[in-house]
C-alpha cells in the first residue's frame, strides 16, 4: 500500500537517520525502539513504509551495539525494486565494504533465529536488486563500476555481471567504431566471443580508412596486416595506382623499375616502360650487352628498333665482315659506329680503308700493314692486292680532277691513277691497268686522260710558262695520241678550259677573233662572250666573265645564263646549286640560289662550309659559329667560339676554351678537352689535346690513340698546337719521332 511513495522520498529519509536519531532517543519513552531484524523483515515482505520507518526507530544502542546489522538493514533498504541507479549502488557498495563483518558478526542469531528469512537470503536479494537496477540501466561504466564492487563482494553471480561488462563493452566498441575501441576490447578480453566480430569490425575499419587515405604507408600497413581480407584487393589496387601516380611523375628510374617488377601486368605498364625507355636510353651505355639488356627489358618501346639496329651493327662489327660492313656503310651512309667498322677491318684484316666515300667509286681503295694499296669491290672482294704506292697528288697545272679524288676510281669517270716504282698509270673498275704505270705523272681532262712523258720549262721572256709533253688516253684506256703538248703559266689561254661538251645540243660555243674569247648562242641566239674559259662550278653550272667586267655570269648546262655581281675567287658550294660568293660592291657574303636565280640570305653570314650530315656550318657576321639547316633555318641554337662541319654525325666545337663533340641535335656526346679538331682525311676521327698532351679520339669519344703524346711543333700561322697534328697514309709522327698508325691489325 505504501509502494506509490516516491524514491527520492525514501533516500531522503534514509539520510535523515543519522540527525533525527538523537530525537528517537529523546522520544524513546513515548516510540518503542526498533531492531534491524524488524527492519530486515520489512524488505523481505517488500514494504518500504514500515522498512524505513523501523529504520528511523532504531535506538543509538542497538546502532552502538550492532553497527553492522544497522549497515545491512540500510543496504538492504536502499537496494529495494524501485530505487533509483544511485542508491542501488551505495547500498551494494555498503554491503561489499562490510561483508566480511556482517558475516562474522556475534549478533546474526539476534537477527536472524527464528526468522523466514536468512543473512543468504538478504545478501541475495541485495546482490539480485542491485544487479537488475545496473542492467536495467545498461551503461559500461555502471557495468564496471558495479563490477569491482561485486568481486570485492564475492557477489553471487559474478560471470553474468563480468558477461554483462564483456556485452557492454562490445557494443560500445561498435558504437565508437574505432580502432583503438577494437584493441583496446581484444586487450581485455582476449576470450571473448564478441573477439571474431570485433576483429572484422577492426579489419573494416582499416579497410574504410585505408581505402580514403592517401598515404601509402596506410595502405601498405592495412595490406601487410590484413592479406586474406575479403576485400583486400580493393587496397592492392589503390595502393598501386597511388604508387604509379607519384613515380610515373618523379622520372626517378630507379623506383621505376621497382614498380614494373612489382606489379608486372598493370594496365599501365608499357606507357610506364615507355617513359623510363625515354630516361634511360640516352644514357645508355654504347655497347652490344647493354642495348641486348634494353631490348630484352624493353621488347616493345619505340626505341626497340632502333636498339635492335645498333645490336646488328655491334654484331657486324664483331664479325667484320668487309662485304656486310661496307653493304652497311652504302645502305646507311657515315654514322658515328663507321670509325669502329674501320677499326674491325683494320684489325682483323689489316686494311686500311682510304676512300673517303665508298658510295662514290665502283673500287675502294685501301692500304695494308706494308703501306701498299690495293682495291677491293663493295662486295669485300680483292680487285687489286696491294702492290701499288700511297703518294700525294702534286698535279699539274693542266686542268683536271680535283687533287683528294684522283686516286679513286670515281663511278663517273671509271679510272683511277695508280702509283708503280715512282710511276704512274691508271687503272679501270675491273681492276685492269689500262695506262701502264710508266708516267712521270696524270691528268684526268674532261673525257681525256693525259699522261705526262716529259715537261720543258720555260725561258727567256716565258720562264714562268711550263710545257708538258704528254701521251694522251681515252677513258677505256685507248691510246689517242703519242704526243700532245700543254702549256700552262699566267695566261688564262694557256688553260684548257674551253670545254664544249659539256653543254647540252642546243647551245653553241663559236670561236671569236682572240683566243682569249668565245661566243655562246642557245637555239642559236647570241647571248654573250666568254672570256678565258668555262670554268667548274657545280654538276650542272659553269662560270665565266666578259671581257673587262669583274662581274661573273653563270651558265646552266641548258644555255640560262644568270650575271652575278660576285667575284669569282671566292665562291663556295654548299650543296646541289646553292653557292655563297662575294658581293662586288659591297663586300657582303651572300647565298645564292642558282636554280631560281635569287639571293636567299645576304648580310647574315660571314662564311658558309659546304653540307655535311644535312647540316651547313656557318660562321655570323659576329664571329661566332653555328649550324643551320638547307633552309638556312637555324639547326642547332648555340653559338661557339669554333666549330667544324659534321662528320659521322658528329661535330667538335670550341666554346669558352673548352673542346668537345655535339651530336645533331646539339648535345655534348664526348668528353670535355682543352682543344679539339678534325684529323684530316680521316672521317669520324678527330685530334684531341689534355692537360698538354694530345691524341686522337672518333666520333663515339673511343680513344683510338692514347693522350699522351707531343706534336712535331706549333702551327705555322698560329700557336694551335693541333694544326701539327696530321696523317700521312694512316700513320701520325709525334715529335719524339715515334709513329704511330691510326688502325692496325692486333
């Protein structure tokens, strides 16, 4: 009937005890006293009136006397159903600070004898009320709180409460839904079976984090800790993007390389392989293992093929083949690895190959070890062992090939003069000596050979004047005369430079009334004079001048005559019908298109060398030198103090003082030097001084002779100690009188 008071009420009252007992003592003739067996009694029948007011009514010497019973008749009454969480709890906390009192203590018969209910009972009921106040309220801490209290208190039932705390904590773990929640559950209950999901909750929640984050040590943490993660994959491949983002960007080769080991099929791979084909390529080492080590890492980047062709030419090299080598050189023309081919001849065969372009000639001209030259063809065959003398060409005044090609036998003329005891002759393409080596020198003139047998200088009045007395051939090697004199000294008549034959049917050259002069009629229409001859200019130009005009008119081999205001000592071929000449009035260097006729640059270049590897070397009207291309566009965009044309598709250049050699594309593909320059006569080779010392390199920087030597002496016009520096038949003398040959047999 009491059970609508409220709880508050009741733990108001109980706190009232303690003040108002001196009142009960003070009223205890008029109240009778009360003992904690009444009270207990009351809460075993559930009757929190009569419970508390028997509480109120115990006397001071019953408190005195038996504290501990008035302690469990308290605890008893604040854990009675219907308290609130707070009592519940200071009542179980009295009773596990006094258990062990209460049950030893003397007065439990006084209490309990006779009784319906027991100290067991009460405990019991205590332990149960508490228990279902703390999980009717379901809070961890409580759970934990409670806990404690309940081993301290030996409580009955203390695997459920622990399986309670257990409960709880796990689903506060799912609540937090953290890591650290996760570990700090498996830290404590290690035997829980909540253990399995809390590890899966962990592993997802790693796996959520991992799979937004960023960071790779992230990822590569949740992947090394979680491999059979259901969804592991998902990180692998986050992870790898993430890696191939930052290193496709870093050009760091190096980290390259790791990931395509690592992750061999991604999607990406062969763009990956492409961009490190593109670092590592240029850096390669110039050698047959390293290009085979790129081929086989890289089979399918752009630069493959181009890998797989300098392996062939390594390969050919190797073998030194003469015919696959010299197949290769007409096939591809001059790169940087012909100087290491002519190595290859020289030191398996001991050849010495002197022809300065083998795509020229239809015999190759070469020397052995002995010094004596001989020809092969282009397929490698000998066509003339080498019995024949290397000289110099002195040549005559008698007009004639130029000096450097006389001894080859040019595919245009078919012949070749050869050297024999100090004699000349000449040979044809089969390899026949056609002009027997009789000769005290050749002339090749323009469809006639002239053989000098004797010469007579001049005298008296003509002493600057010489006459050759000559026996003169055809080009197939048919003796045309025994005797024909040529006369050659100051005057321009003297020259045989009235060549007709040149011209195509339609134009006619006509004698005048001077020997000096001629007449030219195209279709026969007079259009000028020439005065002292045709003289060569290019395949498909001639040049000649009037009479008493400085001016200079060039002539097409169809009779176009175009008059130029250049002088005519110093012109310069470029390339085809493109010339670079001096201007008459002004002084100015211009380049002239002969074809079309007009001046395509003027005023820019102070000199202009002929073509060389599709690139013209020019020298500014500031001194400075540089490269352009047909066009005259510019090919590379730096200047040097001094450069020299290409060669082997290399070029030295000169810059601040120091020496080097630059491929087409203007990049420095040597060693620095303190001065370098072409050996001449040699191409791809190139003399080179360090430190004082000099030698000589090729276009791949190979050292061909050691830097280590001292030139004969300084150069004649200058202190370039390099312009001493030249080959005679393939053998430099160094000023300690040691010679030294270019190539040789090992």
């Amino acid at each position: 009937m009491f059970g609508y008071l409220p709880t508050k009420k009741i733990t108001i009252m109980i706190k009232r005890v303690s003040i108002t007992f001196a009142l009960m003592l003070m009223s205890a003739a008029a109240v009778k006293a009360q003992s904690p067996r009444v009270v207990l009694k009351s809460i075993a029948e559930g009757d929190k009136v009569k419970a508390v007011e028997r509480l109120e009514k115990i006397n001071l010497k019953t408190r005195n006397e038996m504290p501990e019973m008035c302690i469990l008749a308290e605890a008893a009454l604040l854990t009675m159903d219907g308290q609130n969480i707070s009592d519940m709890m200071r009542g179980y906390e009295m009773l596990t600070q006094h258990i062990e009192t209460i049950r030893t203590s003397e007065h439990l018969d006084k209490v309990f004898k006779g009784s319906d209910i027991s100290l067991d009972v009460m405990i019991t009921l205590i332990e149960d009320n508490s228990f279902a106040s703390v999980v009717s309220y379901n809070r961890e801490q409580k759970y934990r709180e409670y806990l404690a209290l309940a081993i301290k208190g030996g409580h009955s039932r203390l695997a459920e409460i622990k399986v309670c705390v257990e409960t709880s904590a796990y689903e506060g773990v799912v609540k937090e839904h953290s890591v650290d929640a996760c570990d700090r559950f498996l830290a404590e209950f290690s035997e829980s079976k909540h253990s399995e999901a809390v590890l899966k909750l962990r592993a997802d929640i790693r796996y959520d984090k991992a799979m937004k984050s960023s960071e790779e040590a992230e990822m590569e943490l949740f992947i090394a800790e979680y491999p059979n993660y259901s969804r592991v994959k998902d990180v692998e491949n986050r992870l790898m993007e993430s890696r191939y983002k930052r290193i496709s960007r870093s050009e760091n080769l190096d980290e390259m390389r790791w990931f395509v080991d690592l992750y061999p099929n991604y999607r990406e791979i062969s763009r990956l392989k492409q961009m490190m084909a593109n670092i590592e390529y240029p850096m390669l080492e110039d050698s047959r293992e390293a290009l085979e080590a790129f081929v086989a890492y890289y089979p399918s980047v752009r630069q493959a093929g181009e890998a797989k062709s300098r392996i062939n030419t390594f390969m050919i090299i190797e073998r030194a083949n003469i015919s696959e080598i010299l197949k290769y050189i007409v096939q591809h023309g001059y790169e940087r690895c012909y100087t290491r081919m002519q190595r290859a001849i020289a030191e398996k065969h001991g050849y010495l190959i002197l022809t300065p372009d083998i795509r020229e000639v239809s015999l190759i001209r070469f020397r052995d070890e002995e010094g004596r030259v001989g020809y092969m063809a282009a397929d490698g065959r000998i066509v003339v062992s080498p019995k024949y003398e290397l000289r110099g060409y002195v040549g005559l005044g008698i007009p004639s090939d130029r000096a450097e090609a006389v001894f080859e036998c040019l595919k245009s003329r078919g012949l070749a003069i050869v050297v024999k005891d100090g004699k000349y002759g000449a040979i044809n393409s089969r390899g026949e000596e056609v002009i027997p080596t009789i000769y005290k020198d050749v002339a090749f003139l323009n469809n006639e050979v002239a053989c000098v047998v004797e010469s007579q200088s001049g005298r008296g009045s003509e002493w600057q004047k010489t006459t050759y007395i000559c026996t003169t051939y055809d080009y197939n090697g048919t003796k045309l005369e025994d005797e024909r004199c040529y006369s050659t000294g100051s005057g321009i008549a003297d020259y045989n430079n009235w060549d007709t034959t040149w011209f195509n049917t339609n134009v006619s050259i006509k004698d005048t009334h001077s020997e000096w002069e001629k007449s030219i009629y195209v279709n026969g229409k007079f259009i000028g004079s020439a005065y002292g001859g045709f003289h060569a200019l290019t395949a498909n130009y001639r040049w000649f001048q009037a009479k008493d005009d400085e001016k200079i008119n060039v002539i097409a081999r169809n009779g176009n005559v175009v008059t130029l205001n250049f002088r005519s000592y110093d012109i310069e071929i470029i390339y085809d019908n493109v010339i670079m000449a001096e201007s008459i009035s002004t002084g100015n260097r211009c380049v002239i298109d002969l074809d079309r006729q007009s001046i395509i640059s003027k005023d820019k270049f102070r000199e202009m060398y002929p073509i060389c590897d599709e690139m013209i070397l020019v020298q500014y009207v500031d001194n400075s030198f540089g490269f352009v291309n047909r066009n005259l566009s510019v090919a590379i965009s730096e200047r040097y103090d001094r450069a020299f044309s290409f060669s082997c598709g290399t070029a030295a250049v000169i810059k601040g003082g120091v020496g080097y050699l630059i491929d087409t594309s203007g990049k420095q593909v040597s060693k620095s030097y303190d001065d370098i320059a072409p050996l001449a006569g040699h191409k791809g080779l190139y003399k080179v001084s360090k430190d004082g010392k000099c030698g000589i390199i090729d276009a791949n920087d190979d050292v061909v002779i050691e830097i280590e030597y001292q030139p004969l002496q300084s150069g004649r016009y200058s202190g370039d100690r390099l312009t001493s520096i030249h080959s005679v038949a393939g053998v430099i003398e160094w000023a300690n009188g040691v010679k030294t040959l270019i190539f040789s047999k090992k």
